[in-house]
C-alpha cells in the first residue's frame, strides 16, 4: 500500500520539475513545525518562516529558527550521512551529542544495504535512535527521512514522515496515548503515515504545479530587469522576502517586482501582514 | 589556534611505544589540554593529539574516576570538557579573593532577564519589557552581550523592526547546560503557562503604518 502510493511521488521526484525545490521546502517547513511542537516549543509554521528570512544571512536563527535549518539542509543535500553532518544536525536539533549517537551512522549504513522495504527501514532507524537517547525523538525522524529518501534512490531527500507526528497515525488502537517507536505496530503507523504524507505531498505538487504554471505564464510580462533572480528564488524557495537584495535587484526593485506578480496572481502574500512582506508560490 | 596546532606536527600515533605507555601517554595528553584550557574542549580538538585508535571516551572517564574526592572534578559542557572547582567550594574560593573574577558577576536583575531570554528566545527588548511589567533597559542587555552571553538572532516583524536576541553557547558554557533543553525546570514552567508566548494584552495603539518596510 505504501508503495503504491510513494509512487506518484517517485515520479515527482524523478520528473524534477522548475518547482521541485519550493515544493522540498514547503514540506521541509511543514516537517520543522511538527519538530518544535516536539520539542516543546510553541512556534508554528509562519513564525518559523519569520524567523528564518528576518535575519542577517549567517546570523543565528534562534532554536527554533535552527531546527527549521536542519529540515531545510535535509530537502536540499544528497542523502548521504557521515558522523560530521550527524553531529551538526544533533546540534541544530538542540540534541546534546554523546559517541553512542555516532554508531547511528553505522546502523543507517547497513540499513541502506539490507533488502529491507523503504518504510521498514525508516521504522527501524528510528526504533535504534530511541533506543540509544530516547530524547532524540527528532533526530530518528530526520534519519528516517534521510534513509526513505536512500532507499528510494532520490538525489535530494523529501521531508515527509516527521510532519505525521501528530497525526491520527500514531494514536494508539482502542484505548488512549500514542504508538512509540517501540511498541508493536509502529512499522504499519509508519506505513500508513508514509501514504498520508505522500498523499499530501502529491496534493502540495499538484498546488505547486499550477503556480509555477501561472508564474511561467505571466514572466513574459515582467519588465524588470533583475527579474530572474527573484523568478528563480521563488521556484526554489518556499518563501522570499519582499524586500530581497541581490546586485541586480534592489530592495525597492524587488518590492515592484512582488506587487505587480501579485498583481497578476502570479504569487501569494504569506504573513497577512501590511509590512515585513513575505511572498511564495 | 587552529593555526598554530597545524604548524607543529606531534607524533599522534606513538607506534614505538608499547599499548598501556601509548595509552598512559594519550591520557596524559588530554588531560593536559582540557587543563590548559580556560574554554571547553571539543572533541575535535582532543583527536588533533592523539591517535586515531585512541578511545577518548574511556580516557575521560579514567580522569574523571581519578579525580572522585578531588575538589574538582571534569565536566562536560557545551559540547566539550572543562575542568572545574565542585560548585560547594564556590563560596570557600570567593571568600579567599584569589580568584579571577567571575566570568560574570550578574546582578539579579541581569540574571533574571538572561534567563528570561533562554526562555524565550528569540524575543525582542520590548517582549521582554511586557514580561517583567517594567522597561529593561537598553543597557542591561548591553552589559550581557559584552559579556557574550547574547547574540542578536533575527528581527522582529514589529514596527521599528527591533532586533531579537538568543543566548550563546558562552551561556550555555558559563551556566553548565549542555543544551537548551537543559534549562531547568522548563516542564514546570510549562505547566504553569508561563511558557505560553501569549504576553498580556498591553493598551498600546499599533499607529497606522503607511505600506513600508523597515
């Protein structure tokens, strides 16, 4: 069942459209969000946002803002996994760092290799990660991603099961609480969040899709000269600034190039707010 | 430093000495450089001088076995290892003046807005006035970035777009966290509501802005 349906998705991945990247990354912000209500933390998706374009490029997005950094490295580098990446990931995750995390690369390794179906090793992955730090919940769901993405022979992974945390998946049969990743029945909730996820993730690209559509059709009509950059970021980012800068697009240029695209319903506004604008397919 | 510790080469590997010597000498090495070191020391650091089967984890744990009944002890904080005097001979030592100063000698209030802000990073000046129910002054939470404690993260989608400002790993380090989820008593808070980023409703009138960012 989950096969079936990961497979539209494959064929998402393996088309990769323009607009593959804004579609990676909205899921990655989706993924972040479900992260920090895990962690504890109250931001949601557009505080997330917030914080992630707000500051200076190099600057420190806070703990949130780095965990939101972790997703987005996810669903923008290859799949592979070393001890450096692991222990930089744990770091924005805010996950203290001990050796006994670091036999979790040798695990993932010999997972990837084993015949094992792709949402079973992603279960498994995630039941040695508890086992090891059961406070490191959300790393085994960034592994578990990470190692989909191997199974499945994707260049660039798709943030898909951490965003099913908190749905109905997980609830336990009959009575009250949550199925853990070491109680029985966790590879068939992984299953089942696997199609769930995957369902939305098509559902995302299909919406994707069409503004990207949209956006190629009104291009022609844009005057601006640095247009590209800000066309490209669009395509490849789940959210841009209004007042972005790059040396050929000034703050103000950038400003009129957002306005008219919203003007012909190329792009939408996302913060609802009059100021500290943020646009995005 | 990282400069330097490229420019001279060490023997790491130590092949003609027999395994304990190799391993006594390794030992020797690690601690002789968390000791000269006044911030913790990573790991990284610790593989530049030893050799590549060496099990640092067993190492520190030898010097950490080593030094029970000691007045100090090594811990590991913020992603490294520093030695350090056992917290109750604090007062013992501060009675004696000898001591540096503090890394930072806070005052309550101080104290109490770093807190706040581990809390609730990332948070602008202004929430953290609502907070406390008074203004905290621009300079308190100057002195607490001179002291390194506070970075500027990002800013704020306010108007005036103030700056917001997260702790350091230096606070982690100076306050013995090895993460921010080691803050204590974060689940209490938390129970208590006092954790909500819902700050009480203030009177102040957000004028009409025109269309305009910063």
């Amino acid at each position: 069942m989950a096969g079936g349906a990961l497979y539209p998705l494959d064929q998402i991945v393996r088309a990769e459209f323009d607009w593959v990247g804004a579609w990676r990354q909205r899921l990655a912000l989706k993924c972040a969000a479900a992260a920090v209500r895990l962690t504890g933390r109250s931001e949601d998706e557009a505080s997330l946002r917030d914080a992630w374009l707000l500051r200076k490029p190099g600057d420190d997005p806070g703990p949130a803002g780095q965990i939101l950094a972790a997703w987005k490295r996810l669903a923008s580098r290859s799949a592979a996994l070393d001890v450096d990446v692991l222990q930089t990931i744990a770091g924005m995750l805010g996950i203290k760092w001990d050796e006994p995390l670091a036999t979790l690369v040798q695990s993932f390794d010999d997972l990837g290799l084993t015949g094992s179906a792709a949402p079973f090793a992603a279960a498994a992955i995630m039941r040695e990660t508890v086992a090891i730090r059961p406070d490191a919940e959300v790393l085994g769901w960034w592994l578990a991603d990470l190692l989909l993405a191997q199974k499945l022979r994707w260049s660039v992974p798709v943030p898909l099961l951490m965003g099913q945390r908190f749905s109905s998946v997980f609830r336990a049969e009959g009575g009250r609480g949550r199925i853990r990743p070491g109680d029985d029945g966790f590879e068939r909730a992984i299953c089942l969040a696997l199609v769930h996820a995957a369902t939305e993730a098509g559902r995302l690209a299909t919406e994707i899709a069409r503004r990207a559509d949209r956006l190629a059709a009104v291009t022609p009509k844009l005057r601006s000269k640095g247009a590209d950059d800000g066309l490209r970021l669009l395509l490849c980012e789940d959210a841009v600034s209004g007042s972005l800068q790059t040396p050929n697009l000034s703050r103000f240029a950038s400003r009129r190039l957002f306005e008219r695209l919203q003007q012909l319903d190329a792009v939408r506004e996302l913060s609802g707010r009059p100021t500290f604008r943020i646009y995005g397919l | 430093m990282a400069k330097r510790a490229r420019q001279i080469s060490i023997d790491k590997e130590l092949l003609h000495l027999t395994p304990e010597e190799r391993h006594r000498q390794w030992a020797a090495r690690v601690e002789a450089v968390i000791f000269a070191s006044s911030e913790p020391v990573t790991r990284k650091a610790l593989e530049r001088v030893v050799g590549q089967d060496c099990d640092i984890e067993a190492i520190i744990g030898e010097i950490q076995e080593a030094l029970v009944g000691r007045p100090y002890e090594l811990v590991a904080v913020a992603g490294g290892w520093q030695h350090r005097t056992r917290p109750e001979f604090g007062d013992v030592i501060h009675a004696s003046g000898t001591a540096n100063a503090p890394p930072a000698d806070l005052t309550d209030h101080q104290a109490l807005v770093l807190m706040t802000i581990g809390y609730f990073q990332p948070v602008t000046r202004a929430e953290i006035s609502k907070i406390f129910g008074r203004e905290v002054s621009r300079d308190t939470i100057a002195t607490l970035r001179q002291l390194g404690f506070l970075a500027s993260g990002p800013r704020s989608p306010t108007p005036g777009a103030p700056y917001t400002y997260i702790t350091t790993p230096a606070f982690l380090a100076a306050f013995g966290f090895d993460t921010l989820r080691d803050l204590p008593d974060t689940e209490m808070l938390e129970d208590a509501g006092l954790l909500t980023r819902k700050l009480p409703v203030d009177d102040f009138v957000e004028p009409e802005l025109e269309d305009d960012e910063d």
